[in-house]
C-alpha cells in the first residue's frame, strides 16, 4: 500500500489542518503555523498518517512542541471519540479471544496501520486540560504493560466535568468506544 498522498491531496490536507489550528490558538500557543507546516512538507509519510486520522472523523490538530525531540505532538481532538475508529477490541489477542461477535478491527491494529501511536493515560489528560473531550463517548489509551498481561485495558472519558479512567477486559467493544492518536511530525 502505498502511504503517501498527492499534491494535491497534500495541499487540501495543509488547508484543513491550517483553518483548525488557526479557529483553535489555545491549543497551541506561541506554535507558529509555518514552521509546522514546513515540517509536515519535509514528512511526506506523517501528512499520509494525519490523513488516515483526519478521514477516521479524528480531526487532528497541533496541541504541543517538544523541544527535546524537535517534534510537534498532533493529537486526534475531536469533541467524541473517532467515529471511523469505534467498535474495536483493544488489540489483536482481545479481538481473537471473543468467541462470538468479533469485531472487524482493534484499536491497537489500526493505530500501526495509519502510522500513530494510541493516546497513553497521561496524554489524554494533557488533552482533556484543552476542552471536553469524549463527554457522550469512551476511548482506549495504551495500557502499561502490566495491566495488559492481566487481561486488561484502560480507556478513558469525561463525566460530569470529571475525567475518569477505567478498564475493561481487550477483548471487550462497544459502538461508543473508540481510540485516539497522536502522531510526532
């Protein structure tokens, strides 16, 4: 499969990407948008993976900078969890060990495959301290290691103001969980 998009798909990419960072400055403050973009033309794979989350419903968007990798963090930072990503197991071993009604997909499957990395528990928060973020909806964040080897898996959400983080068996799935992403450009 070939991971890299058109001119012009490129060029279409930019401007949707250019109006949400610039109808959201209190993401990304003191970020300048040239920069960014320069970095995204240098990335031609990173504009094909921002691309798989934007067509998934993640609208990504720039949230940080981080001087120590010389990488922006974009994050999915859509009000509800994707909708182009929901009803998945956690992973592949979640997804193989349902007996009956087994997903099409997992969530950590998907997330190699459009070329980012699920959200862990303490990005989520750092995105939650941006807006409300999946009041209506859930998603799974990487789960250390420990808690996965037991089975489980964590996800997150945002009630009553509050964030809350729970877990559930992988091989769990609903039609209101889903996953988001952050990719380093």
């Amino acid at each position: 499969m070939k991971k890299q998009l058109s001119t012009e798909q490129q060029t279409e990419l930019i401007q949707i990407l250019k109006l949400r960072f610039d109808k959201n400055i209190k993401r990304h403050q003191n970020i300048d948008w040239n920069a960014v973009e320069e970095k995204l033309l240098d990335n031609p794979q990173k504009l094909w993976s921002l691309n798989e989350m934007e067509k998934t419903g993640g609208e990504p968007d720039v949230v940080a900078f981080d001087e120590n990798t010389n990488e922006y963090n974009f994050y999915d930072c859509s009000p509800e969890s994707p909708k182009g990503r929901r009803s998945t197991c956690y992973d592949y071993e979640g997804q193989i060990s349902r007996k009956e009604f087994q997903p099409e997909n997992n969530a950590m499957d998907m997330a190699n495959q459009m070329g980012i990395e699920m959200l862990s528990e303490e990005e989520y928060r750092k995105l939650q301290k941006l807006g409300n973020f999946d009041t209506k909806t859930s998603s799974w964040l990487k789960t250390p290691e420990p808690i996965r080897k037991l089975g489980g898996a964590i996800f997150g959400d945002c009630r009553y103001g509050h964030i809350f983080i729970y877990h559930n068996g992988a091989q769990s799935y609903y039609a209101v969980r889903g996953f988001r992403g952050v990719l380093r450009v």
